[in-house]
C-alpha cells in the first residue's frame, strides 16, 4: 500500500494506493500559513479505517521551498565565495551577507592561491554578529578539487548551525549557477527541516514508520534524510508531481501537453512517446538561476479560484489572483469556477451566490448571465492555450531535451492535450471543439498529482572525472577519490560511476527492482599532450537513475482507465 500526497497552492490531495488502483482519496483545503496543519488534516482523513502496517511507502510533494523563494521569506544566509583571477564573485552577489575571499583553483584541480585562514575567521566573526546560522561556500572549480571548501567549513564548523558545500550541488561546472544554488540549499534549509520533522513526528504518531520520500523537481523521489543535504531539490514537485500523474496516459509516439488546472495556477509541461521533457542546465525560480536538475514546466496565474473583472475598456480579465474559493463556496468574488455552476457543468456548491457573481459581470459586460459564463469559459481555455503554445514555440526555438535524450533537431508537435485538476473534465470537451486537438481528462484528475507523487522511483545522478596524468577518479560531490593508473579506461569508469550511483541510489531509498533503470547521459576523453608526446587522459561520465513510475503500477493504472 502507498500514500501519495500533493501540496497545492489551493487544495491538498492525498490518495491511498494498492496493485487494485485508487482504494481511497481525499482533498481539504492548503493553509498557507500553516502547511504542516494541512498535511496532517490530509493523513488524518485517509488513514481512517486504514491499518498503518500495511502502508509500505508515503511520498510527499509540497510547495513549501517554492513559496518561500519566490515570495522571498526564505531564512538569510551567509554566502563565501572564492574565485581566482579571470572573474569577479560580486557579479553574482546573494544577498547582504556576501563574502568574496582569496584562494584559488585552476580548472585542472590545482591551487593556485592558498585560502588565508585569517581572512575566513574575520568573514565568520561579521556573519555571527549579523546574526547569520546558516552559511555556503563556494570555489569556483570546487569540482575539480573541493579542498578549499572543506578547509573553510573547517575553519567554521563550530560557529554556524549548518555550512553547505558547493561541490555537493552538481558535477557541471558553472559557477554562477552554483553559487546560486548553494545559496538557495541553505535558505531553504531551515524552513524545509521543521517541516519535514513535524510530518515525520506525526506520521510516527499515527502509527507510520516507514520512510517518507520527497519528491523532485526532476520528477523522482529520495528519502526525507537525504533531502536535508540537498532541500533546495524541492523546488518545483508540484508541477513534477502532475507530469509524473500524467504519464500512464499519454500516447505512445507522440507528442502530448499535460495541463493541471488548479485553484489558483495552471502547470504545464510536455511528454515526447511517454517520457517528459527536461530543463537541462538548471532551473531559474525567484531570480535564481540555478544547477537543479528539473522536468521542464512553467505556470501561468489562471485557475478554477482566479478572480474576474472587467476593466474600464469593459474587457474581461481573469486573474492572476486569487482572492478565496469560488462564491459558490462561500468566496468574495466571481470566478470561472461560478461560470461553470450557472452552465449546469458543476452541480455543487451555491449556485444562487454563483449566479449572483456571474451577473455582476454580465452586467458590466452587457450580456446575459449564461452568455457571459460562456464567454468567462472561453477566455480561460484561450489563455491557457496561448501560453501553451508560446511555449513550444520557445521550446522549438533551441534543442530539445527529455530525460533520456537529447533530441537533435527535433520539433515538438502536440498530437494530445492531457487534462488534471479538479475541472479538468468541464475543460476536456470545450478545448477539444475550440482546438480540434484530442484533449482527454485522466482518470482521477483531481488528484493525479497525488497519484504521480506516490508512484515516482528515485533518480539520481553521478558526474566521475578521470585524469590518468594526475593518477586519480573523482566524484568530488559523492566525497570520492582514489588512485588509477595510466591504462585507467572507459569501461573502469563507467563501472567505478555504477558503483557509486548504486549506493547514492539506496541511500535516496531507491527500491532495488529499479536499480536497472540506469543510463550514461554524457561522455567525454580527451587526451594530455605535452611536447607532441601524450601524457595522458582525461575522462568524464555522467550516469543517472532514470526518472519513472516504480514498477508494477504503470499497467494497473492503464487498466483502470480502461475499465472507467
């Protein structure tokens, strides 16, 4: 048995799982302000009449990190940031607390300039009296040789509660970005630790011991401790949670959008023959720009719960704000929620306070109050279309990535619209006439979230260099390093990165029947010359855990869209 949950900005869903299908699923209201309070209502529901033994696995998406970057309540943190001669660190200032010291490392992993241990102690004394507990450091090359930063963590430790490291972020090298990202891991970091402690104390209470996975931006799972190195991961599981729900259902060979109408936002994302496409240098957040791994999504402000005006052009605008559930439910404004009431395509709710809403803007507009819920219903499809399809114009503007694959010249082409949220099934048939394009609503749409939430394996990604010259292999963000010889070759690089992905693979509780899920996404040698004579080669290789739905519930749930 499974327990999925999603973290929306309006409802928050769970759903209980089996080999059978969707055994039980609830949705209670999200308190911003007190997510915790959510997630708890959420389990309480779902585990009534359910014995706790019997769950083997909880998987929780959640909005958390995402809301406090982009609404900037995030914790402030120090940030320490060597670079060396060639480039200046304040060009990518975090904030206040910024500190570019000396100390260097060249791209081949050797110092160039030592770290003054006396400069660091007087950059820690400033951030204590700011009264910062949470600090990252950064070397510019901190891939090829992370010495610089363990010195300085050293130095450190015992002043801050936490100190995050730049060369645990990723094994690309781009400085900027990872600079951004170290900053993010430890803003987030405190807000993401009591959050997921009180979720683990309650769950233990109700009786549930077994360990909580998280979700990723990139569409994968790992477990709460092994989020704590790395919370800023996070970001974006909402909309990786609706991708991962969607996958079941999509078309093979073809090309399908996935659209997730909620309360307040809609996400959307793409799927090239079932596999979704990918953000391949980093995603970019609250300014951010940064090296997380990400299916590739944006949002746009319109949802069920968007309020409607009309401006003094006697035009009609719908969001991007949201102001309360839908009049119907006891909201203080019209929404397209209450369009959908006075069509007779929603029964629930209030539909005299519905009513209501609809003819203050039917009157503004001077129509009839169904002609008006028709013209709200259109506007909404036509605006999330456009920005549908701005975005694949952008998206076929540059190369294309999946998860998988680059695809080299490749023009994505929607053959399908795949349709979430709780009024994906209104919206299915009005897009299908406007667009003529097969738009389906998936089984379960109001929490297949959820569902792609609690179904998502473990990913995970290993980056190992080699340089025979230097006699060593590194995957300096697994802490690793040891001796090879000159013959050291690709084969014993590839088998040394397995290795070493398997065990960061369990460690993320990865369930072993998935541990064959693995793919070589890049590759690159180049030999050492010096003086016309060789002296050697450097190796790189990058291997992943492929993202996907664990095995042995992809079929299930093909069959029980089938038999609905």
């Amino acid at each position: 048995m499974i327990l999925g949950l999603d973290v929306g900005g309006t409802h928050t869903d769970v759903v209980f799982l089996s080999r059978k299908g969707v055994q039980k699923h609830v949705k209670v209201p999200t308190q911003p302000d007190n997510l915790f309070k959510s997630v708890l209502s959420g389990f309480t529901l779902i585990l009534e009449d359910v014995d706790p033994g019997c769950i083997e696995r909880v998987v929780i998406s959640t909005t958390l990190t995402t809301n406090a970057i982009v609404q900037q309540t995030v914790t402030p943190v120090g940030m320490i940031v060597s670079a060396g001669p060639g480039i200046d660190p304040q060009n990518f200032r975090t904030g206040d607390h910024y500190y570019a010291v000396g100390g260097s490392i060249n791209h081949r992993g050797r110092e160039i300039e030592p770290v003054n241990e006396m400069e660091i102690r007087a950059v820690g004394d400033n951030l204590k009296k700011a009264g910062i507990e949470y600090v990252g450091v950064v070397s510019k090359f901190c891939v090829r040789n992370p010495s610089h930063e363990i010195l300085i963590k050293r130095i450190l430790n015992t002043q801050f509660k936490q100190i995050f490291l730049g060369h645990h972020v990723s094994g690309n090298l781009n400085f900027p970005r990872r600079i951004a990202t170290t900053h993010m891991n430890a803003a987030v970091y405190p807000l993401h630790k009591e959050f997921f402690q009180a979720v683990e104390q309650s769950l233990e209470e109700m009786g549930l011991t077994v360990p909580i996975q998280i979700l990723k931006a990139d569409g994968g799972t790992m477990t709460l401790g092994a989020s704590m190195a790395f919370p800023a991961q996070t970001v974006l599981s909402g909309p990786a949670a609706s991708i991962m729900g969607a996958i079941p259902y999509a078309p093979e060979g073809q090309d399908a959008v996935v659209l997730d109408i909620g309360g307040t936002t809609t996400d959307i994302a793409f799927l090239v023959d079932k596999i979704p496409l990918l953000e391949p240098v980093g995603i970019q957040r609250g300014g951010y720009k940064s090296l997380i791994r990400s299916l590739r999504t944006d949002s746009k402000g319109i949802g069920g719960d968007s309020a409607l005006r009309v401006n003094e052009k006697r035009k009609l605008t719908v969001g991007p704000d949201r102001m309360g559930p839908a009049m119907a439910f006891g909201g203080p404004v019209p929404t397209p929620t209450d369009a959908l009431v006075v069509l007779g395509l929603m029964e629930a709710g209030d539909q005299d306070r519905a009513r209501q809403g609809i003819k203050s803007i039917a009157d503004q507009l001077g129509m009839e109050e169904k002609q008006a819920a028709e013209h709200i219903f259109k506007i909404c499809c036509n605006i999330i279309l456009k920005k549908t399809f701005e975005m694949i114009d952008t998206l076929n503007a540059k190369p294309v990535y999946t998860v998988h694959d680059f695809l080299e010249g490749y023009k994505f082409s929607p053959d399908t619209i795949l349709l979430m949220g709780g009024p994906a099934r209104f919206f299915a048939d009005k897009i299908q006439d406007m667009y003529q394009l097969e738009t389906i609503a998936v089984p379960y749409a109001s929490v297949a979230n959820a569902i792609g939430a609690a179904l998502a394996r473990t990913t995970c990604e290993v980056t190992v260099n080699a340089d025979t010259e230097q006699g060593v292999v590194t995957a300096h963000e697994e802490d690793f390093a040891e001796p090879v010889s000159k013959s050291f070759s690709r084969d014993d690089l590839e088998e040394t990165a397995y290795s070493l992905l398997k065990d960061k693979a369990e460690n993320a509780g990865a369930d072993p029947d998935n541990l064959n899920e693995v793919e070589v996404v890049e590759f690159q040698e180049f030999n050492i010359v010096r003086n016309f004579s060789p002296r050697g080669k450097i190796l790189r290789t990058k291997i992943q855990l492929k993202p996907g739905l664990i095995h042995g519930y992809e079929s299930m749930l093909n069959r029980q869209a089938q038999g609905s």
